[in-house]
C-alpha cells in the first residue's frame, strides 16, 4: 500500500464534517431552491419534495452505504476501488463514475467563482435595494470577464489545498462548515421575519400531486438528491479510503444524508421566504414563481439575486451579507476541494506524485470549465447532463456490489466487528432491484416522452441543450475514453496495491 493510503482522518468529527463538505454547498443553497422553484405546480412544491425525500431512501443512502463499504475496502481511488471489488476486466466502469464528478468539477468551479465574486462585492459595494438593482448586479458579472477570473482563482485555491492531503482538507472543513451553518440559521431568522414569508413556506410545502405525473420531475428529483447528498459521485468512495476501521459505515452514511437534506430544506425555506415576502405586496403567488423561475437560465441567479435583497432590508444586513456569501463561498470550496481529491487519487494511485497530479487536474479543470463561465446556456446543459448522469453513476456503484455478492458485501465489508450497528437486509432489496429499476425506468420514461410528447422536434438534436441526444452523445463520448484509456487506469488499480 503507498504512503498515500496509509493517510486517516483523525476523528470521526473530521470525517463527517469533509464527507458533509462534499455536499453541504451550492448544490444545497444555490441548486436546490432552483430546482424546486422550476419543478413546482400552480399550488406548490410539495410533490418535488415527497418524490426528494423518496429518493433519500431509495438511492442515496443504499448508494453512500455502499460507497463507504467500497472505497474503505479498496484503500484507493474510485478506479481502484471498483477493481480491487469486482477485478480488472470490469473495474475500469469505475472510471466513468470519477469522469461524471470530474464533468461536474469543471462548471462547479464556475459557481464557485460566483460566490467569491459576490462575497467581493458584499464588502465593497451597497446592497440593491430593489430587483432591478440585482438584476443589473448578475447581468453586469455575467456579462464581464470577472466569471472567467474568479474560475481560475478559485481552481488555484482547491489545488493549494488538496496537494497538502487529507490532513489539510480535514483541518479546513472543520472551519468552513460549522461557519456555514451559523449563517444559515441568522438568515433563516430573518427570512422567517419578513412579513409575506409564510406565503413562500407554504408554495414550498403544498403538494400539488398532478406534476408526478411528469417523468422530468422524478429525474430532477433523485438527481438533486444526489447532489445534496453526494451519492454515487464517487467522492465519498474517495474520502472512505482514509476511514478509520473503527467508523460504522451505516451509522456514517444516515448521518451524511439526512443532514445533508435538512440543509437543502433550510436553504430553500430562506429563498422561497425572501423571494414572497419581498413579492408579495406587489404580485400573486403566480407571478412571483414566474420570477423565480426566470432568475437567470434555468433559475441560475436566483440565489445571487434574492439573498442580497433579502440583507439590504436588514439592520446590519451589509455584516450579514458578508457572512452568507463568506458561508457559500466556504460551502463551494469544501466541495470542490473533494472533486480535485477525486481525480488527484486516481492519478496518485497510477504512481503520480500528489503535486504533480493537482497541477495537471486543475489545469484541466480550468480549461474545460472555461465555456460554462462565458456562456450561461453551455453551463446549464453541463448541469443537466452530468446532474443526470449520477443515475448512471449510481448504477454502476449498484452493479459493482451485485457482481461482488450483495449479501457478503453487507456482511464482510459493512457489518464488520467493530460496527455499532448493524445493516438488514432491506439495503440488499435496495441495491439488487430498487436502483437498477429506478435508473431504467426514468431514463427510458424520460427519453420516449422526450421523443414522442415533450420535444418531438429537437430531442435528436445534439445542440439543444436538454434533448436526449445531447446527453447520450456526451455520455458515449466519456465512455468511449474511458474505455480507450481503460488499460492505464486498470494500472492504477495495481500499482496503488504496491
């Protein structure tokens, strides 16, 4: 085993506060309010959220149980970890999993910059005062070169950090995401204030049961699922290989989840709360979603040009400001860091040295990140395909365990001696039926829907930036090199054993 590997967190604290660094960020308090606002009815959005927390238990706990158990076995990388469970002739399917969070890497480093950018502009410049104001704030960034900079600082940044090791990302999580948390709640107390924000809490939570009857939204539902929790990104896969032997597994991975939603839940009460009470003197529950969905492609500004509104109505809100956006820009950090981890560990387990391989990695990341940070319409197809993509990814995770042995999976490598609780056999169901079903179900729902009632004009065009050929053509084409460069990462496999 290489020095690399014999790395650990040093507490259980460190370990559930990076695994939460992973998810707690913008796919929380940027993504999810968006996609709630973008798949809510005319009476609400409480249907998207019964299909989420469906999704919770049915794919992303089994799925970072299962992470866990394989990333704690294997001692490596993504890559590594799928060969050292199911061997080399199928272990480089582990590499599309790594592709699909490196995909993601690329434009998440973007919104990161957004969050620098606006933490700047907190403590330099006046809040806006009205919704023309923050318009002109997003338009006016988006429209400059500062995305592109702020993409490149940031990149830098998650570089210096993952080449110092797990020490150092464990030492800055327990910094980052307890701050995080503080500011939510202060912003949350404030929202609540506001006097049209019951208005907001009650759309939010309002089921409205017609919109399941929509494939789009069970899609998004376990897709952001999957971004709130980091399931089957293969990051946790990443981080389990430094887990002490003594962490239960299963105790581990309920805790990642189920805080991991409770921040989502929070992040959307504060938006949907200041988004209403700050609308509501002035328009219908109607129009104002109208607005929210349009913040921008696909809502994208929607957390950027509400939450400053929401602290210029405030005594002290410029302090406030500075914190929640210091807390986002933390969040999006904490994140990122864990996808530079994910690509540096397989790079190190094909015998890379750690500097050498974060150099390359954030490289690349900032070169293939560069059109999401010119062209807002190319980043919300990179979040579409790749957000969809984790189905994918999910899957594979599902049929690295099945191949295995489902059952001595959960026996040798989740319910060991030292466990201090013990995993049913409901997770086996799961694992061996539910997912695969679920992965083939949406997919294919999605795709004859698309073809036939949806978008029967444009679903074959490539170009389009949420038809299905645009996402099979990216998804063949990151097969298609990670089968091309499958020898080399099955070297990884190996050499990391070394």
């Amino acid at each position: 085993m290489s020095a690399n590997t014999k790395e650990r967190f040093s507490s259980k604290l460190g370990l559930i506060l990076s695994v939460l660094g992973i998810a707690i960020g913008t796919g929380n308090i940027w993504r999810f309010p968006r996609i709630a606002a973008q798949n809510g009815g005319e009476e609400g959005a409480g249907a998207f959220l019964f299909a989420w927390i469906c999704f919770l238990i049915l794919w992303s706990i089994p799925l970072i149980i299962a992470e866990y158990g394989m990333g704690r076995n294997g001692r490596k990388g993504v890559v590594g970890s799928f060969v050292e469970l199911i061997g080399e002739k199928k272990g480089w399917l582990g590499g599309f999993v790594g592709f699909v969070a490196t995909a993601i890497m690329f434009y998440y480093s973007v919104v990161a910059g957004w969050c620098l950018y606006y933490l700047i502009t907190s403590i330099t410049e006046a809040l806006p005062a009205n919704l023309q104001q923050a318009n002109a704030i997003w338009d006016g960034f988006q429209g400059s070169s500062w995305p592109l900079i702020a993409h490149a600082f940031v990149m830098c940044v998650g570089g210096i950090i993952v080449i110092k090791g797990i020490s150092s990302i464990e030492k800055v999580n327990k910094v980052l995401i307890p701050s995080l948390l503080l500011v939510l709640i202060v912003s949350l107390f404030k929202a609540l204030s506001l006097e049209g924000s019951g208005l907001g809490i009650e759309y939010l939570f309002t089921p409205d049961w017609s919109t399941l009857k929509k494939p789009e939204i069970w899609l998004e539902a376990l897709t952001q699922n999957a971004w709130d929790t980091g399931a089957a990104w293969g990051l946790i896969m990443t981080y389990a290989a430094y887990m002490r032997k003594t962490d239960d597994v299963t105790i581990t991975a309920f805790q990642t989840g189920i805080g991991n939603n409770m921040v989502s839940l929070l992040a959307a009460i504060i938006i949907f709360s200041t988004v209403f009470g700050t609308l509501s003197p002035q328009m219908g529950s109607g129009e104002i979603l109208d607005v929210m969905k349009t913040s921008g492609p696909a809502s994208t500004g929607l957390t950027f040009i509400w939450m400053p509104q929401l602290f210029a109505t405030m005594g002290g809100g410029g302090i406030f400001a500075i914190l929640f956006f210091l807390g986002l820009t933390f969040a999006a950090f904490s994140s990122l860091i864990s996808m530079i981890e994910l690509a540096v560990k397989v790079f190190v387990d094909m015998g890379a040295e750690r500097k050498r391989a974060t150099l390359v990695i954030c490289a690349a990341g900032f070169g293939f990140g560069i059109p999401s940070a010119l062209n807002l319409t190319f980043f919300a197809n990179q979040d579409f395909v790749w957000g969809v993509g984790l189905m994918v990814s999910g899957a594979l995770i599902s049929y690295a365990v099945i191949k295995h042995g489902t059952q001595k999976f959960r026996e040798e490598l989740i319910n060991t001696e030292d466990r201090s609780t013990t995993l049913g056999s409901w997770w086996e169901i799961i694992i061996k039926y539910v997912v695969p079903i679920e992965v083939v179900t949406l997919l294919g729902w999605w795709m004859y829907l698309s073809a036939t009632t949806y978008a029967p004009d444009t679903w074959y065009n490539p170009l389009s930036p949420f038809s299905v050929m645009t996402v099979v053509l990216q998804w063949g084409l990151a097969l298609l090199l990670v089968w091309f460069f499958r020898k080399r990462l099955m070297r990884s496999g190996k050499e990391a054993e070394g």
